[in-house]
C-alpha cells in the first residue's frame, strides 16, 4: 500500500517524502518536473537511502494518471501539485483554473474509481484574505484577492462538498503559512523559476551576489516597523504536519483543517537581520512602494493542529535562515550545480 504523493520533487514535497520515507512509508512520486528537476529524485535516494518510484506525467494526462492506479495499490495521496505564484494566476487566470482545478478533479474523481479514501490537499494561508486580526484561526471567513488563491479556496469548498455525501472519505487540508528553510544537509531546497517572487529566496539569491539588492515592497504598514509581518515556518515542520496529518486520516476523522504556522509574526526587516546574521553578509536593499494585493499582517493560531495532530513548529527563525543559507550557498545554481 503507497502513499502518492503529487508534485513530490518540488520544494515542500520533495522534503515531505523524504520523511515519509524515513518512517517506512511506500512512495511513489507523480511530478512533471515543470518547476523541479530529475536531480531532486536522485537527491531523495540519497538523503533518504531509498529511490522512491517516479512517474514523470502531467496530470491533466489523465490516461497515464490512471494508469499508476492500475500498476499500485495507492491508500493515500499527498496532493502538492499546482501551478503556485501570485502574481503570475493575475496575468495567466485560465491557465491556473485548468491547471489546479482540472488536475485535482481528475485526482478525486481517480479516487473514487479506485476506492482510495485518504487525501491530504495543500491549501495556503491566503484563503484568509485580508484577515480582519491575527492570529488567524481556521474559522475565520474565507476570501481571496487573485487566481491563485481562488484555486485554492475552490478546491477547499469541492473537498467540503463532496466529503457531506461520502462519509468513508478522510480529507487533511493544510493551510500553510510562509514555507522557508531547507533540509540540514543542504542537498534539497528551493528553486524557484527565474526571479524570485518570494522574499527568502530573493534574500537567498542576494546574499549568493545573484540579485544586486532586495526592494522592500512597502515600510508604511501598520506593524512593528511598518514592513510586512508574516509567519515563516520552516519546511521540515510542514513535512511533519503531513506525516500527522496522514494518520488522523487513517483513524477515519473524516475532513479535518488546520493550520500550519509557527504563530509567531517577523516582519520583512526582521528576515534581512536574521538571514545576515545567517550567512554573515549584509543584505543591501531598498525601500520601495507597496507590492499590489500585499497585507500588512499574516499569522497563525496554530493550537488546533497541536492540540489534534499533537503537531508544533520545532524550527525557529535562525534555524529557518542557516538551513536556506546553507541549501543557496553550497548550490548556486539549484539543481544545475
Ligand atoms: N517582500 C518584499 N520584497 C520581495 C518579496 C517580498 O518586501 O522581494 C515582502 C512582501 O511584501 C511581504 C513579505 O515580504 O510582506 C512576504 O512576501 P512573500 O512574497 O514571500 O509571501 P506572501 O506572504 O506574499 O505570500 C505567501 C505565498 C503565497 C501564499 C501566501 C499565504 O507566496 O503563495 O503566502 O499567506 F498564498
């Protein structure tokens, strides 16, 4: 019995499997290494000392998705896949409603055909809007600003819909907060395509002497320093929320919801300190206007998810920025290195 994780050598998957993996799970990865590499499989194997099984297919293929269903026996599904930047969904909305919801429909609806009953879905802290306080709780209304988000609040009301009518079906959806921070060997890690549009791996590709200085999108919020408050948490306790949240499943809980934050809020100065002191470097940047559909303050009560999964945040904030400082710097180049 496996479990299959989607989207598995992309960044928070690729360390999800490999502590799947450590604790004697059957794997099997589906990825269409569009924002990863084949390197990252190799990597597992390595880290892990098994080679979890690969199928390189998009899922919107559904034929060959099906396929996996009919070669394995599959409990589980771990699903990460899904096209994930922000401003990107605004200019290309079509692309990121076919993508994220056509892949996950053909995912449930592989399901039921299959009778796999336990599934695990990725959600985003931006399903909160605009929080009206922080810290956020899972039953805060729901709304969202841009494609992105909107993907995933459908998804989430497709998962709350369905699993009214089929009690037998366990759904885990994680709302994460801000993912940063590495595996302590440095050999996995983030690699965003091009630019990067998030703030750690844009510190990261600064303090490598790839991006001449960080623009801080904004210092007039009404925070601490009047930059950007957000809850970072490292991505070796997001994996671990998985692997908690995978055996409520299998105690039948039906849908469960939780956060995933650490509930402690840093603002974007805040991170330029904490990552120089990190790697021992001044970060340079500037202060520029606010970024378009930007908050002032994110983060999370994440008492619910300690209290049922018996899941906490480990990692602190040095910790997060030593891991990715570590990961950036003996990497350069991501995978190509
Ligand atoms: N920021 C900068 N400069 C940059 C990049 C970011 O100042 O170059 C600031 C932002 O204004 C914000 C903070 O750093 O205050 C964090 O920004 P990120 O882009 O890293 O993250 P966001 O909180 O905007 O978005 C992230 C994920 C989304 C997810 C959201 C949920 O990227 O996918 O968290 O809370 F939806």
């Amino acid at each position: 019995m496996a479990v299959l994780v989607t989207g598995g050598a992309g960044y928070i998957g690729s360390h999800t499997v490999i502590q799947l993996l450590n604790s004697n799970e059957d794997v099997i990865i589906v990825d269409d290494l569009s924002n990863s590499s084949i390197k990252v499989i190799d990597r597992i194997e390595e880290l892990s000392g098994k080679r979890p099984k690969f199928y390189e297919i998009n899922i919107l293929e559904e034929n060959k998705f099906k396929k996996i269903f009919e070669e394995n026996e599959i409990e589980s599904i771990i699903h990460f896949a899904g096209f994930k930047a922000v401003g990107e969904s605004v200019n290309k909305p079509l692309a990121y409603y076919t993508n994220n919801l056509v892949s996950t429909l053909i995912i449930l609806n592989t399901m039921k055909e299959y009778n796999v009953k336990n599934f695990v879905f990725s959600s985003s802290a931006t399903v909160y809007g605009d929080p009206k306080s922080c810290p956020i709780l899972e039953d805060f209304p729901l709304s969202t600003t841009n494609p992105y988000g909107t993907t995933k609040l459908m998804i989430e009301n497709i998962l709350r819909d369905i699993c009214k009518t089929d009690k037998k079906l366990n759904v885990g959806i994680l709302r994460y907060f801000n993912p940063v921070g590495a595996h302590k060997s440095g050999r996995i890690g983030e690699e965003p395509n091009g630019i990067p549009n998030n703030l750690m791996p844009y510190i990261t590709k600064v303090a490598i002497g790839k991006l001449e200085k960080l623009s801080i999108f904004g210092d007039d919020y009404a925070t601490h320093d009047g930059t950007g408050v957000r809850d970072y948490i490292h991505v070796e306790d997001l994996a671990a929320g998985h692997l908690k949240t995978l055996t409520k499943l299998r105690n039948n809980s039906g849908l469960v919801t939780y956060n995933l934050g650490t509930g402690k809020g840093y603002s974007v100065l805040d991170m330029v300190k904490a990552f120089s002191k990190a790697c021992g470097k001044e970060i340079p940047y500037s202060i520029v206007g606010r970024r378009a559909g930007d908050i002032a303050m994110c983060y999370a009560d994440s008492n619910k998810a300690k209290k049922e999964l018996g899941w906490e945040a480990k990692y602190d904030l040095d910790r997060m920025c030593e891991d990715s400082w570590r990961w950036q710097s003996n990497n350069p180049n991501g995978y190509e290195d």
